[in-house]
C-alpha cells in the first residue's frame, strides 16, 4: 500500500516540526513538503501533488483559510485537515463551508492527528474527539442512519448556511422574510439535533447533505 503524502503548513518553527515528526513515525504516512505560510504551501502543493495537506488557520499573509480555498481551486483532489488552535464555532463552521475534510485542535494528542490523517486520507471526515463531543460529528466518518427527512427547501438554506451565509442574507438569496429562513432554520436543527448553525454544518458534513463548496 502506498504511503499518504502529506504537506505540512505552520508558521511555528516548533510546532511544524513537531507535526513533521509526528507524522513522519507513521509508516503509513510520509511528509513530502512543509511550508511556514500560505504561499509557500500552495507552491508546495502545485509541486508535489500530495494526497493530503494539513494547515494551520493563522498564518501571515494568506492564511489556512485562504490557501484551503487556492488548494481546492488548483488542485481539486487533495484533501484538506485544518490543525489549528482556533477550533471555535466559526473556524470550525468556515473551515467545513471550503470543503475541509477535518479538523484536530492542537490540544489534541498526536494519535488523534494520525488517525485524522489517516481517516482524512481514506476518504472519510474526522473532527478530533474534542469537537466531536461539542458537535456530535466527524470522528467516526459518516454517519450510517437514516437521514432525516429534510424538505428542498431546508436542504437549500443548509447549504447556503454552509457556505457561510448569513440568515439575513440567506433571505435576500432566496427572496423571502428573514423570519421564513428562521423558521427553516428552526426545524432543521431539530432534525438534526443540534442548537447552533455550525453544528447544523458539520452534522450536514458528516450525514453527506452538503459536499464542499465550490
């Protein structure tokens, strides 16, 4: 089996070699390039084709989020993991909305980031068990129940909530009362059982509702 081909972006010297050689004692996982900011990992990535690219969110100049949007673009097939100590709801929903297909905090242990890669690599999505435990998603890849019966309507503005949206302007997209998106909004989360538009997003992820976002 051939080893997934990792590029690691951080612009911590010390954390970035800590990823390096992390990774680097997985024989199943080899680091083909680093980069310390956004440009150089893009630059990285054009080079060495790589299955997987892990990314830090705050980085000078382009940031994680910049560079995941520059990766989809030129290079569709690579997958995207977000390492990241900014792991709150809106990294986390923004992170989902261009197509990540994970995300560990950095307080998470070095086995969780291993199996993220791996999980990641094998076509699956993964959130560290700390988002996990917040937002009911990602660790264990997709879900196997039954979805619920969401109607076209709300599937619609999940979507658009996905792709960072806002309800207000999910209501002039869409060309109705702020009120109907919120009335939309309010049955898909009891549907999907959670409380919040970034849990709505990674529940979305992980069920296959949405895929990323072009």
């Amino acid at each position: 089996m051939k080893p997934t081909r990792v590029v690691v972006a951080d612009d911590h010297t010390l954390v970035r070699q800590s990823v390096v050689k992390a990774l680097a004692q997985a024989p199943d996982v080899v680091v083909v390039a680093e980069a310390a900011d956004g440009a150089s990992a893009v630059a990285a990535v054009l080079e060495q084709q790589p299955d997987l690219v892990v990314l830090d969110i705050a980085m000078p100049g382009t940031d994680g989020f910049s560079t995941a949007e520059q990766v989809r673009r030129l290079v569709p097939a690579v997958r995207v993991l977000f390492l990241s100590m900014h792991d709150d709801d809106t990294s986390l929903q923004h992170a989902l909305a261009l197509g990540a297909e994970g995300f560990v905090s950095k307080s998470a242990p070095v086995a969780e980031l291993l199996d993220g890669v791996r999980r990641v690599a094998a076509g699956e999505r993964y959130l560290s068990t700390t988002l996990e435990a917040r937002h009911g998603a990602g660790g264990s890849g997709m879900d196997t129940t039954p979805p619920p019966a969401l109607t076209v309507r709300e599937r619609e503005i999940l979507g658009l909530l996905a792709r960072g949206l806002r309800p207000g302007e999910i209501a002039s997209t869409l060309a109705v009362s702020i009120k109907t998106v919120k009335n939309h909004l309010t049955s898909v989360y009891q549907k999907l059982g959670v409380d919040t538009g970034a849990q709505a997003v990674a529940e979305a992820y992980r069920r296959g509702f949405v895929t990323h976002v072009s």
